[in-house]
C-alpha cells in the first residue's frame, strides 16, 4: 500500500460546504449528502421507535414522546428531505451513468459545456421536488381534512 | 469489476428500490389527509388502529423488511463513502467499514423481528 501524502487543508470545512466556481450543481451534491445523513440518522432512530410497537409502545401517537410539535416538526423536515433526496437522486442515476450529459464531441471551439443538458434535467426534478414538498405541507399544515 | 465499483452499483441500484419504497411510504405515511391509501380505520394514517391493520397483512411486513435492509445498506454505505474520502489510515478504513456494518445488521435484525412479531401480535397469520 503505497504511503498517503497529506496536504494542508487550505479550505477547510468550505471545501466541502461551498461550491466555488463550479455552480448550482455543486450546492445540489452538498445538499444531498446532508439530506442522506439527515435521513439516514432518521432512519436509525425510527427503526427503534417502531419497533416498540411490539412492547405496546407507541411514542408518536397522542401522548407520546414524539407526538410533540418539535417532534412534528422534524418529521416535515425528513418529508423534505426525502423531497430532495429521492428526485435529486433520479437525476443523479441518470447522469452517473451518461445518460444526461450529452454526446461527446471534439473540443474545438466554441466549447460546448454538457451543463446545457443537465441543467434543465435539474431544474425539473427540482420542479417535482417542490410539487411533492406542497403535497406533503398541505397535508402537514392539516389543510387536507 | 473491482469490489468498488460492485457496491457502488449496489448502492445505485438500492437508491432506484428506494425511489419506489420509500416514495410509497412517505405517500402513505404523509399524505393521507390527501389520499387516505392503506388507512381504512380513519383519517390519522399513523394511528394505533391503522398501523395494526398494515402490520396484519403480510405484504406490509415484507415490504417493510426490504425497505429496511435496502434503507440501511444504500444510507450506510453513503456514510462510508464520505468518510472514507476523508483519506483514513487502511486500519481505520477497515475499523468504519466493519463498525458501519454491525450497526447495519443489528438494526436489520431488530426491525425486522419486530415487523414479524407486530404481524404475529395484529393477528396476521404466518
Ligand atoms: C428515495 C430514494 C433515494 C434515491 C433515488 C437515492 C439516490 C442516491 C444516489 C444516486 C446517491 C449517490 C450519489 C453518488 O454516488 O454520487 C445517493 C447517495 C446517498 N444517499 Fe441516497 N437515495 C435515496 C434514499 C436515501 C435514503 C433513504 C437514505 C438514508 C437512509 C440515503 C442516504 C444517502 C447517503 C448518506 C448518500 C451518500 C452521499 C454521497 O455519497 O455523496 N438515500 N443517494
């Protein structure tokens, strides 16, 4: 295993967080690791919130622990998550595996750049996302009873 | 195809079954003020009585194991690609690795026994 050269971490937690010159789809990759660990860290609480239900412990329904506002709240925000997440993640497959960054061409210019393919792919599974995400708040708000 | 590549297409794979889950879950879990799907005893989708009646059915109890052994691979395996772009020591590598997927099964096994037991306990029949 050959030896690991460190470097000095110049950016720091920005070099993660921040997209540089490299635009919106970069704050959409930051976006969805922080919706996949929020929702993975959801994931592992819930698996153990419900399986209690076999105790007769129901902690989310009225009374319980997680039938708190806060908790409530919290809930919308992994619906939202998920909003993101998951259609993010569509666009994500399909660009991962070529299918949305165009054909490729000989670079004599003008370039051509293949975010004039994948910018409108983001732009409407963002448009879904959002369409989903009012679905879920009119329900959230209690609008749909 | 290195092992790399392998659970990489793994985790993609996993992130479409999610798509389709998950997506299910989230609608009928979240939105059954809209669409009251699979809630037959009233309008709270996640009241006592409705979780009871998916849990007596069996397809409710397969899928809700899958969705969880899916969940946890495609989540668990996305932490330990950013972690492991931290460039870790090989040991600590092999240490996050091994941690991430003793976490994965023991909350594998414990939901999935209780998916069972909540389908034996709402009168679901094996
Ligand atoms: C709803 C369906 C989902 C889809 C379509 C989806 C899709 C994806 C895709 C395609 C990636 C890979 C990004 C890459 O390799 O560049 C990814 C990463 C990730 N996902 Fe999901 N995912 C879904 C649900 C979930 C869930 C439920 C969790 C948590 C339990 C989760 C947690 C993560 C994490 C932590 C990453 C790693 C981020 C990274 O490597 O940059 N995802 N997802």
């Amino acid at each position: 295993m050959a030896a690991i050269t460190r470097h000095n971490n110049r950016l720091g937690v920005w070099g993660w967080l921040g997209g540089g010159r490299w635009g919106i789809e970069r704050y959409a990759y930051i976006l969805h690791r922080l919706t996949g660990l929020g929702i993975l860290l959801y994931l592992l609480m819930h698996t153990v919130v419900t399986s209690l239900r076999v105790r007769n412990i129901y902690l989310w329904t009225e009374g319980g622990f997680f039938h708190q506002p806060i908790f409530r709240l919290g809930e919308f925000c992994v619906v939202a998550a998920f909003a993101f997440h998951a259609f993010n993640g569509i666009r994500l497959v399909l660009v991962e595996l070529g299918f949305a960054v165009g054909k490729p061409i000989e670079p004599i210019y003008p370039y051509k750049t293949s975010v004039g393919v994948q910018r409108p792919l983001l732009i409407a599974v963002m448009v879904l996302a959002l369409l989903f995400l009012l679905v879920g708040a009119y329900n959230f708000l209690g609008l749909a009873r | 195809m290195s092992n790399g590549t392998k659970y990489w297409t793994w985790h993609m794979a996993a992130g479409v079954v999610l798509l389709i889950l998950l997506g299910l879950h989230m609608i009928i879990m979240h939105m059954g003020g809209t669409l009251h799907l699979f809630s037959p005893t009233g309008p709270d989708a996640v009241s006592i009585a409705n979780s009871q009646w998916r849990d007596s059915k069996i397809c409710f109890t397969i899928t809700y194991i899958l969705l969880l052994g899916v969940g946890l691979y495609h989540g668990l395996y996305g932490l330990r690609t950013i972690l492991l772009e931290l460039t870790l020591k090989p040991a600590v590598e092999k240490a996050v690795t091994l941690l991430l997927t003793l976490t994965g099964l023991a909350l594998f096994v414990l939901g999935s026994w209780a998916a069972w037991a909540a389908h034996t306990i709402a009168g679901g029949r094996a």
